[in-house]
C-alpha cells in the first residue's frame, strides 16, 4: 500500500513479536482520512523513503527512523550473518533448542537491548501501539505511565526452603503482574507492558528479574543450594534494591570512606594477569616483551569492609556473614559522591581506570605514583601492593638533587639521592642509569625503581662525566656547557659558573678581541665577530668549527687569529692541515694579509722529515696526505693550534686520514668548513670529537643516541639535543645573514623542450624502468632496489641532457643543448664570464666538442686536472677567456671566481646545497657584479621532479645534507612512482 504524501498522514511507531528477536519496534506512516482519524492505509518508513514525507516527520522522528531500521531482521541479517544464509536457514540455525549457538544469541540479544532502551528514551512522546495479528500498525494504542514505578524483593526463608518474590507498586497501588498478558519490552533497564500500559521503574531494574513473575506467584530456593544463591543473587540484590527478608537478617552499616589504590604484579610471560579479572579491560596497554605490568586497582574501605569497584551501579555495598545456621547481610551505605570525586581525581591526574583498573608497564605506573605522591596523600588515597607480590616495591616520594660548580678546568658534579629515608650516592645509579636498567635495591630490601625521567635526564650526564677516584667526585669537562645550561634551564641542577663563561651561549656577546698591530687586512663586521669568537674559546681551550658559507672570508679570519697569537707572546708553531689544492692559496693569503708569520709549505717528495725544523716557523701548511704519512713523526710534536681547512675530510670516523689527524697533539684546535656534515650526522661526531675530545660521547653512544633516532626516526628532540650541544663551538653564518656588502644573486630556472629522437628514446627507457623498479619493489622492498632505481634514474638525467652520454652512435639533437649554445652564444657578445658545471663530465666533453668546433678557447676543470691553479688563473686573469667549465665535484670548493658572472648548472643535482656551493664560486667576497644563475632544466622529465622533491624535502637537506645515495635511501615508493610518471 502506498500512502499519499499529498493527502493528510501521520507517523506512528509500532509493537510487534518476532519468532526469534523479541519485541522489536516498526516506523509506519498512515493514511488520515477527513475526520482526522488513523486509516488502514499504511506503509513502512526507512531511511530509504523518509525524506518523501519529510514535511510530516519532526528530527527525532528522523533520528527515530535510524535507530529502528538498525534492529529490524535485515539488518541482524546484515551484521550477524556473514556466510549469507537465507533469513529462514540463518534462524533456524542459530536458534534451534538443541544445537544452536548460544553466544552468537547472545551477542544479538545484547545488540537488541541496548539499542531498544535509546528508541524508548525517544518514543516518550510518540505515539506508540501495538500491532494487530492482520498487520495493522495501530492496531492498539500505548499508554505511556508518567512516572516510575517501583518494586520491592520479599525473601522468607524457612527449614526447608527460601521463598522469593517481588512486588511491584505504581503510585503507591501494587500492580498485578501474573496472568495478566503482561510482557517485558526491554530488560535492561525493564520497560513493562501490561494491559496496554507501559510502565518503567525508578532504578536501574533488570527486567530478567521480573520475568519468571509474569507467570508464576514466587520462586522456591531449596536448601542445599541456598549458599551459592545467596551469594550469587540474593547479595547484589541487598545491595542495588529494597530487600524485605523473613529468616535473616540484613544489617545496615556506616562507616568512614577510606580509599585504596592497590598495586599488584602481572606475570606477562605465564599469561595469568586475565584469571583475576573476567576479561581485560578496554583502554589498557598490551604487554611489553621487555617490561612487566602492574595492575592499579581502586577500592574502598569503609570500616571492616572492602569493596572494588562496581561503576556506582549500587549506593551501598553488602557482605555475606554466615554464622552456624544463620546468616546476615551487611549492607554497608556507601557515599557514592566521594567515591566518584577519587575517581575524576585519579583520572585528572591521568589515571584513566576502566571499572576501576588499570593496567600499565611497570615504569610507567611508579612514574606515575611518583610524581602524584603527595596529591595522593592530600586526597587520603592510600597505596599498597599485594601481600603476594614476589617482590616488596618502594612506593614512596623520590627526588635528586644536582648541582654543577666551575672549576679551573672542570665543573665539580655535587648530588644527592633520595628514596624516602635513604640517600644514595649518586655514582651507584651511573651503571643502571647508562644500562637503562630501573630496579635499584635499598639497604631495606624494598625495590627502588629509578624515574623514566632519570634514565632520559642523567644517562647523557653520566655517558659525558668522568669520575676521580682520589676524590670521589665526578667531574664534566668544560665544554659541555651547554649540557649544564640545559640543566639549569629545565630546573634539573644548580649551576655556578663565571659571567665570562656564560656568555659563550650567545658569541655576540663575547668580549671584543683587538686586532693584531701586523694584520694588513680589514675585517668586515661578521667576520671580526668570528675572529673575536675563536679568541674567547681559546681563553678556555675550547675548540671550535667556524664553518661560515663559503666565500665569506674563513681564512682571512683564521689568518688574524694566528697573527694575533703570534704578537701575544712566543708560541709553539701551528700546524694547518687541507687538501693539497688549497695550499697554494693559503700561502698567497698568508703573504698577504700576515706577511710577518714564518710559513713553512711542509709537502713534496723531498720534504725534510725532521718535526725540529718547525721551531723556525710560526705556520707550518701541509695537506691530509702527507700527515697521514708522516703521523708517526708529526704525532710527537706539540703544536700550538692544530687546525683542518676543509675539514669534512675528516667525517669517516675509520679512515686513515681522521686516525691520523686524531693522534696530533695541540694545546688549541680549530676546524674550518662550509660542509660540516655532507652525508651522515656521523661527519658532526668525527669532527667535533677532534675540537672538543668527549663533547658527544663514544663513537657507539653517538650512533645509538644521535645518528639512528635522528636519520632513522626524525626524532626532533635529539636533532635539538645535538644542537644545543655543539652549539658554543660552533659558529655557522650565512652569506644572507651578515655579507649584506655582497652584490645581488639573481636565480632562473631555464626550460628545454627535448628534440623529437631525444624525447622517443626517453620515453621508451622510462616505460622500461618504471615497469622493472616497480616490478622489482613488489618483489624485494624499496631498501633491495634502491640500486636499479638510482641507476634508472641516472639513465633518463643523461637522456635528459644529450642521448649522446649514453649511446655515442646517436646522432640526432639535444634541446637542452640548443638552449645552452643559444644562451652562450648571446653572453660571448658581451662582457660577460660564466662558468659552467654539470656532474657528468660526459656532458662536459659534449660541451667541448661544440666549443672546439666553433674555436672557442676555455678553461677546463674536472677531477683528474692536474693543474688546478692554473686553469683558475687562466679564467680569472685572461680576457679572452669567457667560459669554464667545471666537474660539480671537483669545483665545489677552495675557487674562487670573482671573474664570473654568469653561472649554468647543466644538470639539477639531488642536493640544492652542492649547486649553491658550486654558484658560491663566483658569488663571493670580491665580486662586484650581480651574478646570474641558470639552472637548465629539460621539461617533461625526471629533472622537473627533481626538482619538486629538493622543495618536499628542504627540510630533509637542511638538516642533512646527502649524497646521491644517500638520497635515493630516502625516496617512499611514492617519490618513486612519482619521478618515473
């Protein structure tokens, strides 16, 4: 039957008996005739249909709608039916007498009651009626009882037997239950139907408890199984109802609350925590494999009587006594109010119990006790644990006090331990504390358990102190400073130190050093900042890392650092170490801005192997391949300042460079770099360990604490940890931040269209790659292809540039080649340098060949040039020299350009960091023109995207500068597919 919306209807809701699912709801709209009055002219009403007659319906209706659809057959059907049965066979199945399934009954019953009790909370001021035998939705109309009603259990006990039964009462008027069609529409809480009357009570009433009353006067309880059914039933009733009883006696207590938190030890491995308790608990934490749980219990003590809790189902709580014959309920009056004010408490204090337990790891719990002790105390909760606990817990307040003083060389570490009554030496925690091992043993047999917070605040204290034995005490070396501040700054320790020391936290406000009177240089602001900064660490034999941009003058600074120690007095000479094709230039700078310093070029075959000859000397240059050589003689040595130019090339901690390095003996040290870390976080340990011996532990502690949470996991807390350590020796500035007198650096990205050939045989290698990586990940994982992808994509970045550098049989075209001759082409007519880089030096040589054929002259640089200075002083010094072309490897560091202003990277590099270095070259101290930079970039490649993932991951290279390999170990299979699209 299809009723009108255009004609008068109304909704109304329904009671009707299924076979298997109970009393279920239905929603039906019905045809109103011209009198007003409810026709037989019905329809059901779903969520399918309910927005036609959405002009009748109010938003509960709607929400009514909902909520009946979800307890109708299909809907059981939907849920509970997995294996697609028929309604008939599904049922029939489930619900036989004999073999059907219990649980699953059960579970579908518990689904039907809960969702029953919402739809009558919202049917209240709805019409409701029973359903005819013919169908008709309001067949008979439902009277809705106003107010609660109540009942009252009767027990009467006798010799033989115990009679039960209840009595219900309605406005004070006992109503009649049995015999009467009554039924039961919810039980939980009961909605009671009887002569069309629908009643409900003032408690939270069973309707299971009621049920066998519709039929029968009473319950008969014999003898031999009264004690279990007094425990089991009779005890939770005294406690939630009004329980009238003949033939025993129920006595009501009271007596003053005193809550408990009781604290017991799980058994992880066996598995038994779960037989205290019927099931585990939602909210609670899995077991560890390498820590034990506790259970945290809530219960309360009111006089004799202790109760768990119950979720304040009951005001009162009920104790079975029996003695001889008789027995007596002691229904103990609980103060629910207070009860649930301990447990917002606890939860508030971030304790969240479900039914009044929470299990957790152990640490975390006594962490927990810990920290909340005394607002504990001032609530009145009282802990204990178990009698059966294996092991007696101290489960009173723990603090550590430290405090840090200066010393000439040291800062003296002063600290006092207590567990309650105990103070411990603080050295006798040292061991646990590095081996992150908690339990800690008084002289009372109790287990201490040592803070979480202990363990993550003083492990880095202890992996850094080292301890006299003469006097017992332990000790810091200076150069952890920033370890104490951080100390006293989280209000962990005390500190005592100098004013002068402190200001090494900030260098700008470090004491102004004068300059030396036979420096010939200027130092520009920044720069004198820098050397004035070497200075004060020198006061404290600090060693530091001035690791500025390049081009922004670390050698004239470090040049007036020597002078400046030579004319304080006669010093021992120092040793400078770098590249051998750097030592040119350090003696040319050394001749110009410190003619008076005695320079020896210690190097060459024939160099006098004799360390004696330094005492004539004030600088002695040498490069990273003859210390290695010479280790043995230079290690006996004692220099002045020892200090490493280029100094990432001593970030391979097992490399024979940074073994020899490491034995040269200094009272001062000094590294310089515009790299300090290239490739792993590990390039920071080596050289900050050569500066500052100790400042970030044992190569091992560093990997684990640093390298591995930092580049494996982001963990930002560490990259700030290893920050603020190594923050006071090392001074890092960018050319954007202090060489504001350098002229402006104008960026551009230049687009290439690829030629017709170029493009067909890019496409064809990257439909073959994208196929076989994404082939070979689905077999083996990301981390087993990481080298068929880097090869891939170093195939289509040449095929990209010229399909020359892959097959040199081709003879078709290169757009980018076009654009970069048309780009020359133009500069040539000009006055105008520019120096050209690529990575690959395939590239390069088809460069050449093009400059070759057109009689262009140029300087050339790559990796196996034999004579550096000479194609630099080529550029630099003949005007009719106007391009350069440079290896990206080779020429990233120790040129200098000024000539140019033009710069052409050929080819993106992965790391944006490397192409500055290489635009560096010309955009440097000296330079007087705007220096101009083309980035030549092929569209339609994998050279765009490369670019797209230096912009997703600046982050990534800011903070770690990579290697292409490196690079590549960081692509998501995402980036990937992403770069082959």
């Amino acid at each position: 039957m299809k009723v009108a919306t255009t004609q008068p209807f109304s909704i109304v809701y329904s009671l009707f008996q299924h076979e298997y699912l109970g009393y279920l709801f239905g929603s039906y709209v019905v045809q109103v005739n011209g009198k007003g009055e409810l026709t037989l002219l019905n329809q059901i009403v779903s969520t399918k249909n309910v927005g036609e007659f959405s002009k009748g319906l109010d938003e509960n209706d709607v929400e009514l709608v909902k909520a009946i659809e979800a307890i109708q057959q299909d809907t059981i059907l939907k849920k509970f039916n997995p294996k697609k049965l028929s309604a008939t066979d599904f049922f029939l199945k489930i619900y036989d007498p004999q073999k059907g399934d219990k649980l699953l009954q059960e579970a579908i019953a518990g689904y039907l009651e809960n969702r029953k009790a919402e739809i009558l909370q919202w049917l209240k001021d709805k019409d409701l009626y029973v359903m005819g035998v013919d169908g008709n939705p309001a067949r008979t109309r439902i009277q809705w009882m106003p107010n609660r009603a109540k009942v009252y259990f009767h027990f009467k006990r006798n010799e033989e037997n115990t009679h039960y039964y209840p009595n219900i009462k309605y406005d004070g008027e006992r109503l009649h239950i049995r015999n009467q069609n009554a039924l039961l529409v919810c039980d939980e809480p009961a909605w009671l139907l009887v002569q069309d009357k629908l009643y409900h009570f003032d408690r939270h009433v069973d309707g299971k408890k009621i049920r066998p009353f519709l039929t029968k006067p009473q319950i008969i309880i014999p003898r031999s199984v009264e004690d279990q059914y007094y425990q089991r039933f009779v005890v939770p009733l005294v406690a939630s109802y009004e329980v009238y009883a003949e033939g025993f006696e129920i006595r009501y207590e009271t007596a003053e609350l005193q809550s408990i938190l009781n604290l017991t030890e799980l058994n992880s491995g066996a598995g038994t925590s779960l037989s205290l308790f019927e099931q585990s608990t939602a909210g609670e934490e899995s077991l560890t494999d390498d820590e034990s749980q506790v259970m945290l219990e809530l219960s309360f003590r009111y006089g004799n009587f202790t109760f768990t809790f119950d979720n304040f189902a009951a005001h009162a709580n009920v104790s079975l006594e029996k003695n001889g014959d008789s027995y007596v309920f002691h229904k103990v009056k609980r103060d629910v109010r207070v009860e649930k004010a301990k447990l917002l408490l606890l939860k508030g204090l971030g304790l969240d119990m479900q039914q009044g337990r929470r299990k957790m790891p152990k640490s975390e719990a006594f962490e927990w006790l810990r920290t909340n002790h005394f607002t504990l105390k001032d609530a009145g909760i009282l802990v204990r644990q178990s009698a059966g606990n294996g092991k007696q817990y101290f489960l009173g307040y723990s603090s550590i006090d430290i405090s840090f003083e200066e010393g000439r060389d040291w800062f003296d570490i002063y600290a006092n331990v207590r567990f309650g009554e105990f103070e411990i030496p603080f050295i006798k925690l040292k061991n646990l504390i590095l081996a992150r091992k908690k339990e800690f043993t008084l002289p009372n047999g109790e287990i201490a358990l040592i803070p979480e917070a202990w363990l993550t605040a003083y492990s880095e204290l202890f992996a850094f102190a080292e301890y006299d034995p003469d006097s017992e005490q332990l000790l810091l070396r200076k150069h952890h400073l920033a370890l104490i501040q951080e100390f006293a700054e989280d209000s962990l320790a005390k500190v005592i130190m100098s004013r002068k020391l402190e200001k090494l936290r900030d260098f700008t406000e470090i004491d102004e050093t004068p300059l030396p009177e036979n420096f010939l240089g200027t130092l520009r602001p920044y720069q004198k900042a820098g050397y004035d900064w070497i200075n004060f660490l020198n006061t404290y034999r600090f060693g530091g890392c001035l690791a500025d941009d390049m081009g922004l003058g670390k050698t004239v600074t470090t040049l007036a650092m020597l002078q400046y120690q030579k004319e304080q007095g006669p010093h021992r000479p120092s040793l400078l170490v770098m590249p051998t094709s750097l030592l040119y230039n350090w003696q040319l700078e050394a001749r110009r801005f410190t003619p008076q310093l005695r320079v020896l070029v210690y190097t060459g075959t024939y160099r006098d192997k004799n360390p004696a000859q330094f005492d004539g000397y004030d600088l002695i240059l040498t490069s990273y391949g003859i210390v290695r050589i010479d280790i043995d003689l230079l290690k006996t040595y004692p220099f002045h300042y020892i200090i490493l130019d280029e100094s990432q090339a001593i970030k391979n901690p097992s490399s024979h460079i940074t073994k020899a390095v490491m034995q040269l003996e200094a009272r001062h040290r000094l590294i310089l770099t515009g790299t300090p870390l290239e490739n792993t976080t590990m390039d920071l340990w080596t050289q900050m360990t050569f500066v500052n011996p100790g400042l970030l532990g044992s190569q091992s502690y560093f990997r684990s604490h640093f390298q591995v949470p930092i580049e494996k996991h982001n963990d930002e807390k560490r990259s700030q940890k290893l920050y603020a350590l190594i923050k006071p020796f090392l001074l890092r500035r960018h050319k954007s931040q202090v060489a504001l007198d350098l002229p402006s650096k104008v960026e551009s990205v230049h687009y290439c269209d690829m030629a017709e050939e170029q493009e067909k045989r890019y496409e064809e290698t990257k439909s073959y790659y994208r196929n076989y990586i994404l082939e070979q990940i689905e077999e083996s994982g990301i981390a087993k292809s990481q080298i068929m992808v880097l090869q891939g994509l170093t195939k289509l970045r040449q095929l990209a540039n010229h399909p020359r550098m892959i097959d040199e049989e081709y003879e078709g075209e290169s757009g980018k080649l076009e654009e970069i001759q048309a780009k020359l082409e133009e500069l040539l007519a000009g006055d105008h340098k520019v120096l050209i880089f690529s990575q690959f030096i395939r590239h390069l040589s088809i460069l050449r060949q093009y400059l070759d054929e057109k009689n262009i002259r140029y300087a050339y640089l790559d990796g196996s040039t034999a004579d550096r200075q000479a194609q630099v002083e080529l550029f630099q010094e003949k005007e009719e020299i106007k391009i350069f072309l440079i290896s990206l490897r080779a020429g990233g560091l120790g040129l200098n350009l000024t000539a140019a202003d033009y710069v052409f990277i050929l080819d993106p590099w992965w790391n944006p960091a490397i192409e500055a270095q290489a635009i560096d070259r010309a955009h440097r101290i000296g330079q007087q023109r705007t220096v101009f930079t083309y980035k030549f970039i092929t569209k339609n490649s994998v050279e765009e995207k490369i670019l797209d993932l230096q912009r997703s991951k600046q982050k990534l290279f800011n903070e770690l500068i990579t290697t292409e390999e490196s690079f590549v170990k960081s692509l998501t299979k995402e980036d990937i597919i992403d770069l082959l699209a």
